[in-house]
C-alpha cells in the first residue's frame, strides 16, 4: 500500500491520480495490499500538470461570490485545487510515514480520507465543466504543501497542522460559503460544498484521534504538544471566528485551539 501511495504522489494527471485513489482504497480494502514499508522515502513534492501556475497567495484571483459565475468558478477552481493537494496530504502521510509504528486502522482512516478527498476533487472539477471552465484555468498558490514540507520530519507536526490546523480552518469558512452560493441561486455548488463539509468532520476527528494516540505513545500531552508544534510549524494564525460546534463534533473542545489566538489588541 505504502508503494502504491508513493505511486498516486507520482502521478501528474489529477484525473488520473483521483482514479488510482479510488482503486487503491478499494484494493485496501479487498485486502490485495500488504503493510510492508517503503524502502525509499517518497518524493518530496507530488507530481503536478503544468497548469494551474502556482503563485503567491496575492497573484491568486479574489473569489467573490456573486450572481454573475466569474467569482464562483475562481472559488469552485480554488477548492478543487486544495481537494487535489488534499489526495496528495492524505497519500503522503501512509507513504511518509509508513516506518512509525502505527496500526493498521491508521492505515484504514487515513486510506478513506484520500479516497473521499479523490471524490471532492471529481466532484468540483465536474462542477467547472459544467460552468464552462476547468481544473487549471486560473492560477494557484502553494500554500498546503508548503505545510507539508514544513511537517515531512515528524509525523505528530503532520497531525498537528495538516488535519488540526488546515482542515479544521476548513470547517469554520464553509458554512458561510454555502449560505453565500445558496442564497445566488447556486444549489448545485452549495451541495456539493455541502458533502464536502461532512466529510471533513470525519477528517478533522481522524487526524485528532490519531494525534492523541501518538501523543500518547511518546508520554506528550495532547493540548500543550499540539500548541508547541503549531507554533514551530505553522507560519500563520490561528485565530477566531471558529465553528465550535463542527470542531467539537469532530473532538476538538475549544480548550484545545483557544490558546493559540492572537492577544486583544485592546488587552
């Protein structure tokens, strides 16, 4: 499996890498893969097609959400590429990290959240086609796997930022990004953001499951360790407003991110 994550890494195409996902976790399942670890780390960064270009952040089109479709297919293409860095997250981390000492629902957990983000990512890319655009018409930042990079030495400072950082800053801007796309009139992308808010409930509280169970291998606790590694690990801000009930139903407690916001400025 850990060869065949390594593989989907290697793999341009972003169609193509969605459907080997598919094909993967369904091999995983079926029980035609073994644990064996890589004998070669995997590639530092995954293979991408030539477009979308990656920019800073501010060369990014801004995603206005309006009747007219410009602002809303920026936002959908912007979505479909942090879906497509998402697959890569998710195959990188059983391939990265496949010498940690880890059981196999690690394996399971983190071989359905790939397979789901594949899904998010076809989902939006049919989406585009059907807004007259496509996957690789605007440029894109770097930001996720950047992260990556930043967390490719300890799989507790993956955890950390990738799923308790990232996906759960998801959690918080997609409820006002449904209620914006619903109410021009958008069903169609509101659903999708809809499934894809689901199951990133699912993902925030796998990656806190198993931050705590790492945390618990190595004797850390888990509120401190993960406000220490955030800190080192993390160049942005964790800051309000939070969606606590999502965090919370995917067993974030507002006692364990509330820390790290950034002092008052009349404080």
């Amino acid at each position: 499996m850990a060869e065949a994550a390594a593989a989907i890494l290697a793999t341009p195409d972003p169609w193509e890498k969605a459907a080997l996902s598919a094909r993967t976790a369904q091999a995983w399942a079926a029980g035609h893969l073994n644990e064996r670890a890589l004998v070669s780390p995997p590639p530092e960064r995954p293979a991408r097609p030539e477009a979308p270009a990656l920019r800073p952040p501010r060369e990014v089109p801004r995603r206005r959400i309006g009747p007219s479709p410009g602002g809303r297919v920026a936002l959908l293409h912007a979505l479909a590429h942090i879906e497509l860095n998402a697959i890569d997250l998710a195959w990188d981390i059983l391939a990265r990290f496949s010498h940690d000492p880890l059981p196999r629902a690690f394996k399971d957990d983190w071989v359905r959240v790939a397979a789901e983000e594949a899904q998010h990512f076809l989902l939006l890319s049919e989406r585009l086609t059907a807004l007259d655009a496509a996957y690789g018409d605007f440029p894109a930042h770097d930001g996720l796997w950047e992260a990556a990079e930043a967390t490719a030495g300890d799989l507790l400072a993956r955890l950390a930022v990738v799923p308790l950082v990232l996906e759960a800053r998801g959690l918080d801007v997609t409820p006002p990004m449904i209620e914006r796309l619903s109410a021009v009139g958008d069903s169609q992308s509101a659903d999708i953001l809809r499934r894809i808010y689901a199951d990133e409930i699912g993902h925030v509280a796998i990656g806190k499951r198993w931050f705590d169970f790492v945390c618990a291998q190595r004797a850390l606790t888990p509120g401190e360790t993960w406000r220490r590694l955030v800190r080192t690990h993390f160049k942005g801000v964790v800051k309000p407003p939070f969606n606590e009930p999502a965090r919370r139903q995917a067993g974030m407690e507002a006692g364990f991110y509330e820390p790290l916001e950034p002092p008052s400025l009349t404080s």
